[in-house]
C-alpha cells in the first residue's frame, strides 16, 4: 500500500516527501526516537531492489535534512553496504542499477560511504571491495555524478550541500599510504577480499574517474560558479593535507603515490574552478607537505601565475 502511493504520486514530489515526513517524522522528533526506525530501512532497502525512484528521491531529501552525519542516517547507509556489498557481494545488480533509478540518492548514499569508511587518527577502516567497485562504475559511466545542483525546496536551508568528490577523493589520496604498508584483509568475510595488488590497480581507477569528472565540469558551459567552487572545499584540503602529515609508518613508495594524487587533484580542481579560494591560501597548504615532484612542479607554476597577476 504505501509503495502504490509513492508511485501514485511519482510527479508530485511536495505531495510525496510530506507523506515520507510524515511517517517517519522531521529532524527534531526522529532525535528524540533513539533508533533509526526497522520500517523506514527496510522501506530503502527493498526500493533499491525493486527501483521505487519516487521512495528513493523522498528518502535522498530526508537524509539531507537530517544531517549526513546523522547516526540514524549513516545506520541506513550500513545497512544498504551490508545488504548489497557483504551479505549478498554476488547480486548487486539492483546496487548497480541504483544511478539510474535515483541519481539523487545515489550521490546521497555515496556520501554516507565516505562518512562511513575514513582515516580517523591513523587507523584504516578499509573499503568492501564491492562498494568501491560499483561507485567506480557509478563515476566512470556519469561524470556528473560529483558536480553539484541547485537544492530543492524541500531541502532546509544550508543542509545537503555537499558533493561526493570530497570523500572520496580522501579515499584515493590517502590509500596509499595505508595499502602499501599494511597487508590488506577486508573485516567482513571471505565473498569481499581484496587480493595482493587488487587495491592499488580499484583506487587508481577511482582517481581518474575523479579527475574526468573534475575535466567533465570544466568542459560543461553554465554550471554555477558557487555551486561549482564547493566541490573541494578549501577546509577540506586542509583536512586531508593534515592526515597526510599525520600519517605514521608510511613507507616512501606510498608517500610519493599520495602525493602526486593529491597534486593532480589540486591542480585539475583549480583549473576547473573547483577549489574556490584563493591561489595564496592553496600556495600555504601545499607548502606543508613532504617534498615530491609534483607538489614542487604545481607550486612553481601556481607561483608563476601569482606573480603574472601581480605584475
């Protein structure tokens, strides 16, 4: 019954998010229920297998407005891993089939991943297997899928504005600093385990579908620029030059490859107009970092073009 309404209802998206709102509650009352509710998990959970979009894009703005980092929220994007990635690695084409359903809630469950799987205080928390594959995928076919739009109205002020890029960009720049001095094992179970070099080769082909999507929107005419400029937010690089500074028992190999990441990154986000700063404030950060040719290369340049403006 309540899947029949949302799809009764599909071209009405006010009239469906106040019935999605409604049942599950707004932000102030869902704090105070303690658990995020079995109901509304297994209701995202079975609109991902059976392609409810409706369901899905109700579910992306209620997300948005609770807060990405929301315990309750993150709980529903465990719940999508465990279900599509761990439990069942096999039959994760309904996962696959998730950007074309819900392209909103895609780049919404995308970001719960990064929120989920980060480098906190030097531990790795490694990456299933089968989720960094299919968001590869997700990135390669769609090279929008990072670039950010205008909110809807049902979304409050000043919540949800985020792009996946971020996070996972810290995924790709700081693996290497964990995957090539660390032998890898994946927690959950033997149907999710990366072999030998199985990391190194899946986070390089996430960092060039970073980098495409980053060359797709500087080719892309009319994107707004204060939309645009908060891809890579300047907290953010400083955020993962920090861990990169932090990072213990790295070997040389690993620190070379996270650095010359990080510096394509910055410099195909600068040339796209996806870092919104100024070049000085990037010129300081990147300062910081261990010395490698690549970092040393783009601050030469970024100092060329200081002074060109100055003169």
């Amino acid at each position: 019954m309540m899947c029949e309404f949302f799809r009764d209802h599909i071209e009405q998206s006010s009239i469906s998010y106040t019935m999605f709102n409604t049942l599950f509650g707004d932000r102030d009352q869902f704090s105070r229920r303690g658990q995020c509710p079995e109901m509304l998990k297994k209701l995202i959970s079975m609109a991902i297998a059976s392609g409810e979009s409706n369901i899905l894009n109700c579910a992306s703005i209620w997300i948005k407005n609770q807060g990405y980092d929301n315990v309750k929220c993150l709980d529903i994007g465990q719940l999508i891993i465990n279900d599509y990635c761990l439990l069942m690695p096999g039959n994760s084409k309904s996962l696959e089939e998730l950007v074309y359903v819900s392209q909103d809630f895609t780049k919404t469950f995308i970001i719960l991943s990064t929120r989920l799987y980060t480098i906190i205080d030097g531990s790795s928390q490694f990456v299933p297997a089968g989720l960094l594959n299919v968001i590869t995928d997700w990135l390669l076919d769609n090279p929008s899928m990072c670039s950010l739009t205008e909110q809807s109205r049902l979304v409050f002020e000043g919540q949800g504005l985020d792009s996946p890029f971020s996070g996972l960009a810290e995924w790709t720049v700081l693996q290497p600093l964990y995957h090539f001095s660390h032998a890898v094992t994946d927690t959950p179970g033997p149907h999710d385990c990366y072999s030998s070099n199985q990391p190194h080769v899946m986070y390089s082909k996430l960092h060039l579908s970073l980098l495409q999507s980053l060359l797709w929107m500087k080719n892309k005419e009319n994107l707004p620029k204060h939309l645009l400029g908060n891809i890579l937010p300047m907290y953010r690089l400083q955020g993962l030059v920090d861990k990169i500074m932090n990072a213990k028992d790295t070997d040389t190999e690993g620190i070379e490859c996270s650095l010359n990441r990080l510096g394509q990154i910055v410099q195909v986000a600068l040339s796209a107009g996806a870092l919104l700063c100024q070049p000085s404030e990037v010129l300081t950060v990147l300062k910081l970092l261990p010395s490698n040719k690549m970092i040393t290369i783009l601050v030469s340049r970024m100092k060329t073009n200081l002074l060109g403006l100055d003169n």
